[in-house]
C-alpha cells in the first residue's frame, strides 16, 4: 500500500455500498492496525460528511451535520497511511463541492483515487423507484419513469436519479482533476454470479484483497418484490400525514420492509416494461462505449453493464394482484403485532421498575433517621430563630454547591 493515500468511493447508490461500509465500520479498528483508516465514529459518519460537504438537507439530519466534513478530513489529511471514505449520495456533487473535497483532503500533494461502483440500468431504475417508496414517496412507478425518460429532466426525482446514475457524468465530474489511472469503476456482477465476487472486486478496487476481515455484517439495503413496494406504497400513501418520520423509520421502511417483506423470495421482481428496457438497453451500449474509450482502470468488466437479452418479465407494480398484495400485508400485520406485543412487554418492564423505584423511595423515607430529621425541621419552621438558621443553612449550602 501507498504510504499515503486516499480512496474515496463516491456511489453509485444500490450497488452493495450498504454492505461494502458495514464491512469497512465493523472492521475499522482491524484495518487501522494494517495501516487504513476508515475514520468513522458511528455507521452513518460519512452520510452526514457527505451531506455537510453538498448542504444537502435531509429531514432534519443536515444539522447533526454541521462540520463533519472538515473533522473527517483532518482526520484523513493527519493519517499517514491509506484512508478510505465511502458514500454513494457523494455522486452527485457538483464541481465546486468536488474541488472541494479534493484540496481538503489534500489534492494535488496527496496521492487521491477516486472508486465509482456501477450496475446496468435494467436493475438501477427499478431499484431507485424502490427506493423512493421505501423513501416515504408515493409517486406511481409508470409516472417515475416518464420522469426519468424526460429529456428535459425536469423535476426533483430525475435530476436525482440522474445524478446518482449518470455513469459518465459522475466519473466525469468527479476525475476531471485526476489522471484516468486514478479513476476505478467496479462493476456489479450479473445475476447468478458467485456472491463472493461483488466483494472480490472491491477488495481489490479498496486494495484490501490481502486483509482477513470478517465480512458477516448485520446491516443492509435488501430488495423488495413487485406486490412488497405496492403494500409500501399504499401504507405511504394512507399514513404519511399521520406518521412523523422518527417513526416511519423504525416501524415501515426497517421493520416491514426490510426486516419482513424483503424475505418474501418468491414475489414477482420489479423490472422495466418492454419499451423502457429497449430505451435503457441502447442508453447502456452508448454508456460502455464511452467508458472504454476513456481508459478507466475497471475492476470487473464493462459488459456487466450491458442487460441481459432475456429480460425479467413485467409485472406491474401498479396493479399488482391482490391476493400477492393481501398476502404481504398478512406478513406486515403479523410483524407489527409482535413489534407491539415486545413494546407492551417493554413498557410492562418499565412501570414495574418505577414501582420498585417508588417502592424504594418511599422506604428511605420511613425511616426512623429520616422521620426525626423531618420533626426537627418542621419544628424549627415553627420559630422565629428557627427559620432564620434554617435560611442562613440554606445560603451556606447553595454557595457551596456551586461549581467553582
């Protein structure tokens, strides 16, 4: 490894990057001892320095936000070896907050590599549309990809997408500044691949291929079926006026949809209709052939970005079957019953521990020693000269617990 060195992974959004970073927190004391720092006091430190570097706001997370940039910087810029930072939203910064991000973390005199991962957009659109559900959003998913096939990209869902999964424009954006050998695109693999060779590719993009860390993270972004995100969506659409995002949170997007829908394999995927996936399939050709030409270093192959001739087939999210929906919603309804019945059993233990508080209190304050201070008191209240000690004790005490 590079005595010094920085690897900053800027996206893309929905190719293992959840994963990639639990496995780069839960082993940043490990890799520290080999010399690569991932400089993260909790899971999500590089999110709010990646919002603090945009000013991105982020349902209130933007204020937590404030300065975590600049501190994760000079944590990079004050280690002497290999520092790695990683977050798919950094894809879409734009070339003042990039120039940025360079000089801070010491662009020209540090030796700074900047890593993209990509997937073909037969399985990016529909992920992003997912995303935006589980998001709180509602928007149908044949009026978000009218959105995004909008040439003029008017709106705010397609100058998102496309600026978290225009492939050219980021590494565009985001190399202008370095030489195309410092510029790596790891590819997703296809599907059926081996499912240690998406994490193979990065070790090596990362340079970690030599490192024996442990790779079994609790943390991810798993998939939903067709009939999954059109129960999201329809929870969204009946109860985002009544559940305030601390609550959404925990209860749909962790519980139901990741912890509960997203095991349901047998579902019905969500893919392009046909005259969205010819669109994205000649959008993908003219994609590759600009990569090649620019001479990247790629960390799998440029054909994984090229879709599968054999399509999955349609299924419309927007009239899904029934029975799919209904049965999906058994599986929400039972997961939030049990959430209920451990959060009842929680505040069961918790009114049992303030009784036995109480319980306690008021034993202290039977006893005799208690009792006999209290008479004093009472009885020297009761006297002019009583309740003159009692008020210059009091001043005495208050002065002296002061804090210095």
């Amino acid at each position: 490894m590079s005595p010094k060195r920085v690897i900053l992974h800027v996206g893309t959004p929905k190719t293992g990057t959840s994963y990639l970073q639990d496995v780069l927190f839960s082993n940043r004391d490990h890799l520290a001892g080999q010399g690569v720092l991932y400089p993260a006091d909790r899971f999500d430190g590089h999110f709010l320095a990646a919002l603090d570097l945009m000013r991105l706001p982020w349902g209130g997370l933007e204020t937590q936000a404030v300065g975590a940039w600049d501190r994760l910087a000079a944590q990079v810029r004050e280690w002497p070896g290999t520092a790695i930072i990683s977050h798919e939203i950094l894809a879409t910064a734009d070339r003042t907050q990039i120039r940025r991000a360079l000089e801070t973390l010491g662009h020209p005199d540090t030796e700074i590599h900047v890593v993209l991962s990509v997937r073909d957009l037969v399985r990016q659109i529909p992920a992003e549309w997912q995303e935006n559900i589980k998001h709180r959003r509602t928007i149908s998913y044949r009026r978000f990809l009218a959105q995004v096939q909008d040439p003029d990209r008017a709106g705010r869902i397609a100058t998102w997408f496309w600026g978290v999964q225009e492939i050219p424009d980021i590494l565009n954006r985001w190399g202008a500044e370095l030489d195309p050998s410092r510029v790596h695109v790891v590819t997703v693999p296809k599907p059926g691949a081996p499912k240690t060779l998406l994490w193979e590719r990065f070790a090596e993009a990362f340079d970690l291929g030599g490192l024996d860390l442990d790779l079994h993270v609790e943390r991810a972004n798993p998939s939903l079926g067709v009939p999954e995100t059109a129960l999201i969506r329809r929870i969204n659409k009946t109860s985002n006026a009544d559940v305030e995002p601390s609550a959404y949170r925990p209860l749909v997007r962790e519980l139901l949809a990741h912890q509960t829908l997203s095991r349901r394999a047998e579902s019905p995927r969500l893919a392009l209709p046909p005259d969205v996936w010819t669109w994205a399939d000649e959008l993908s050709h003219a994609w590759v052939d600009e990569l090649r030409a620019r001479r990247y270093d790629v960390v799998g192959d440029l054909d994984d970005l090229i879709p599968d001739r054999n399509p999955v087939e349609f299924s419309d999210p927007d009239r899904p079957r029934h029975r799919e929906v209904n049965a999906a919603a058994l599986d929400a309804i039972h997961a939030l019953l049990l959430e209920g019945a451990r959060m009842r059993q929680v505040e069961a233990d918790l009114r049992d521990e303030l009784r036995d508080t109480q319980i306690a209190l008021e034993r202290a304050y039977l006893r005799p020693t208690y009792r006999a201070r209290e008479k004093i008191v009472r009885s020297a209240e009761d006297k002019g000269w009583g309740r003159r000690m009692l008020g210059l004790y009091r001043r005495v005490r208050g002065r002296s617990s002061r804090p210095a």
